[in-house]
C-alpha cells in the first residue's frame, strides 16, 4: 500500500513513495524548467539528471539571489550514530558539486549532541569519536578546505546557542509533537535540539550582520527540522534557508534506504575489498532461480539493488547505464555478472577513499569552526 511507509529524520521505513512524500511535507518538484535553470552553471549533476535529488524549496529564491551577486552559504550534516556508509556519502558527493559550481562556502555540522540524546545506550564520547570518523569521509571527497567549515555541537554550542534560543523560544511543544511526533515519553533534550539543526542555517547571517542566503542539500528526512526552521526564520529577521532534498540511498537488501540496523546490506567506507564482495554477492536482485529462466525473461533492474547501486553513484555515463538496463531485461546479462562488475566499481572507489580518507587527518584541525580541537 503507498500510504505504507514512514519518513521522520529518526526512522525511514516501508516502501517510500517519493512524490507522496514531497506532497504529505509540501516540498516541491524539481522540474524541466529548474533544471534548465541549473544547467545554466554547468552541466547538471547526475543526481539532479537521474531525479535523486528531486526535491526542493526556494531554490528559484536562492538562486535569483546568487545572480544578484548574494553568494549562498552551504550548509549540511551528520548525526554521528555510527561509521559512515555508502548511503550518508551519496549527498555530500551532491554538496561538493555544488560547492564547486557555485564556488560557495560550506558549514558541515556533526551533531553529537542530538546522536547522544536519541540514541539508546550513546555515550557522548562515542558520538564525538565517530563525529571525528564521519568528518574524515567528508573531507575524503574533497571538500575545499579552506571554504569548508566542521561544527561539532558540544565544541561550538557557544556559537550556536544564542540562534538556538531565539529559535527555540518561537517553537512550541504542540508544533514539535505534531511536526517530530514527540510524546510524554521524549526526554526533553531531544525536543529542544531541532532549534540546535536550525542553528547554522542562521550562522552566515549572524556574523556578517545581514542576510545572507542559505541552501541545504541533504535527505529529504531532515525536511521537519527545516520545515521548522524556516517558519520562524522571518520572526527573527532572517531570510528562510533553501533546501535540495534527495531520495534515501536503497539498501543491498532491496530496501528503500541502507541503514547500519543491517550491516550486511550497507557497505561502510572502510569495508575492505573480501567484505565488499561479500555483501554484493548476498545483494537482492530479483532475478529468476534458473540462468534458462533469467536468459528467458530477462530480469528487472527497477527492484535490484546492485542496478540501483549503478543509477544512485557507481554509472555516472547515463548510456552506460541504459544499457546495462536494456541488457539485463533482454536477458543479455546475468545477475552474476552485474555483481561482479559491482563490486569492482566499489572497490576501486573505497580503495581510492580510503586514501584520501588518511590523507584527511592531516588537514581535519583546520577545518573546525573556531579551531576546536578534536
Ligand atoms: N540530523 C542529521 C542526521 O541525523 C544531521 C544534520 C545536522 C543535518 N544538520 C544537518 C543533515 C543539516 C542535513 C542538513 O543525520
């Protein structure tokens, strides 16, 4: 049933239907004419091209301010649960292009604070250590360090406090019961951190003494934190920050969105090459039992995870992917050897990471927001 499925910045499940969702939270399409638009700065993303990021708000606002000459801030996260995989990397490759394209500075926030708080058994030097593990995979794919920024919530809650007063005394506990679904049972810490997510959307504008445009790429889960934002973003004489949502990155499991509650269908950044392997073999497919069968009626890479894997970040030439498509739907091409060629794709990219990944260590001090120190 299409009504079956949840999507809050804490749980994703059921089978997603994306434009439902981006009716139900009354986000809008990115359509023909704004990818037009977009094409105008280059040539548009894959992710943008392919409908991963499909979503949005104000992006036409944001970007008639940038022609105008009012250089946008960027502003994304990460609530440090766990290590990082492949499905948290798939929008910050997204920010990057963005910051490249739109030669913008970047505030990345780890919110330990909010991973500590809503996650049964977190201790707060856990979700500080893996802030620190998350930081050096952002890093990893080449974020400009000198435009980017790192916001660790208990290192720079001085910073961030006094916007998040000013925000959350505009927000009241029925808002945030009907727009989170909080109830009696929530400890109040977690009932106050939204105005903690809001925080750096107002950061820019804070320092520089006027408005300054705001867009955050990320997943469209995090749409109820700035849905919240943004309503009192004008009674505190800010401009409401634009947002670019994508679509969860899909399990190997066949599920919507790949999640660490099943480690063997998620692929984290430092899996090595037997692991990878491991976890594309057990992939679901949904091909036929028999390779006759399969030669016969040829598979469906609507349902497979490893073609997903292919359209979401491992085919960037599009005819390449149409053509693993028609392939495996004439038969021409057995799940086997999409696996195969799967995990090659992923392992010469992990390998590559993990590089840059240690590389990433030597730069992360001077990356921090107000030179904290990890
Ligand atoms: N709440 C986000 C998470 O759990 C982390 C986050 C903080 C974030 N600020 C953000 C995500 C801005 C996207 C955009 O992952």
């Amino acid at each position: 049933m299409a009504e079956d499925f949840i999507v809050t910045p804490w749980e994703v499940t059921g089978d997603i239907d994306y434009d439902l969702l981006a009716e139900r939270f009354g986000t809008t399409a990115i359509d023909d004419k704004l990818l037009t638009r977009l094409s105008k700065y280059g040539e548009p993303h894959m992710m943008l091209r392919r409908g991963i990021f499909y979503s949005h708000r104000d992006l036409n606002i944001i970007l008639d301010e940038y022609e105008k000459g009012n250089k946008f801030i960027l502003y994304t996260g990460r609530g440090p649960s766990g290590h990082t995989h492949l499905g948290h990397i798939m929008p910050w490759i997204f920010n990057k292009w963005i910051q490249d394209t739109f030669g913008a500075d970047m505030l990345f926030q780890f919110t330990d604070d909010e991973k500590f708080l809503f996650k049964q058994g977190a201790t707060l030097a856990d979700t500080r250590s893996m802030a620190y593990e998350n930081a050096l995979d952002m890093i990893a794919l080449g974020f400009d360090t000198e435009k980017t920024k790192i916001i660790l919530d208990t290192e720079n809650i001085k910073t961030l406090y006094p916007i998040a007063l000013k925000v959350a005394k505009k927000i009241n506990l029925s808002t945030a019961k009907a727009v989170f679904g909080f109830d009696n049972t929530t400890n109040i810490g977690s009932i106050f951190f939204t105005s903690i997510q809001a925080a750096p959307a107002f950061l820019a504008s804070e320092i520089a003494g006027r408005n300054i445009p705001c867009l955050i790429p990320c997943g469209i889960d995090q749409d109820p934190h700035f849905r919240a934002c943004r309503d009192v973003a004008p009674g505190l004489g800010y401009m409401k920050p634009g947002q670019i949502y994508c679509k969860m990155f899909p399990g190997l499991s066949g599920a919507d969105k790949m999640s660490s509650s099943d480690p063997m269908a998620t692929i984290y950044t430092t899996d090595g090459p037997k692991e990878v392997k491991k976890k594309v073999g057990r992939a679901f497919t949904g091909g036929c039992v028999s390779v006759e069968e399969q030669r016969q009626k040829g598979g469906n890479p609507e349902v497979c995870a490893v073609f997903k894997y292919c359209y979401y970040l491992f085919e960037e030439d599009d005819r390449k992917l149409n053509e693993i498509s028609s392939k495996c739907k004439n038969g021409e091409i057995l799940c086997g050897e999409c696996k195969i060629a799967l995990t090659e794709k992923i392992n010469t990219f992990l390998e590559i990471h993990q590089g840059k990944r240690e590389k990433a260590k030597d730069v992360i001090g001077g990356m921090s927001f107000e030179g904290f120190k990890w």
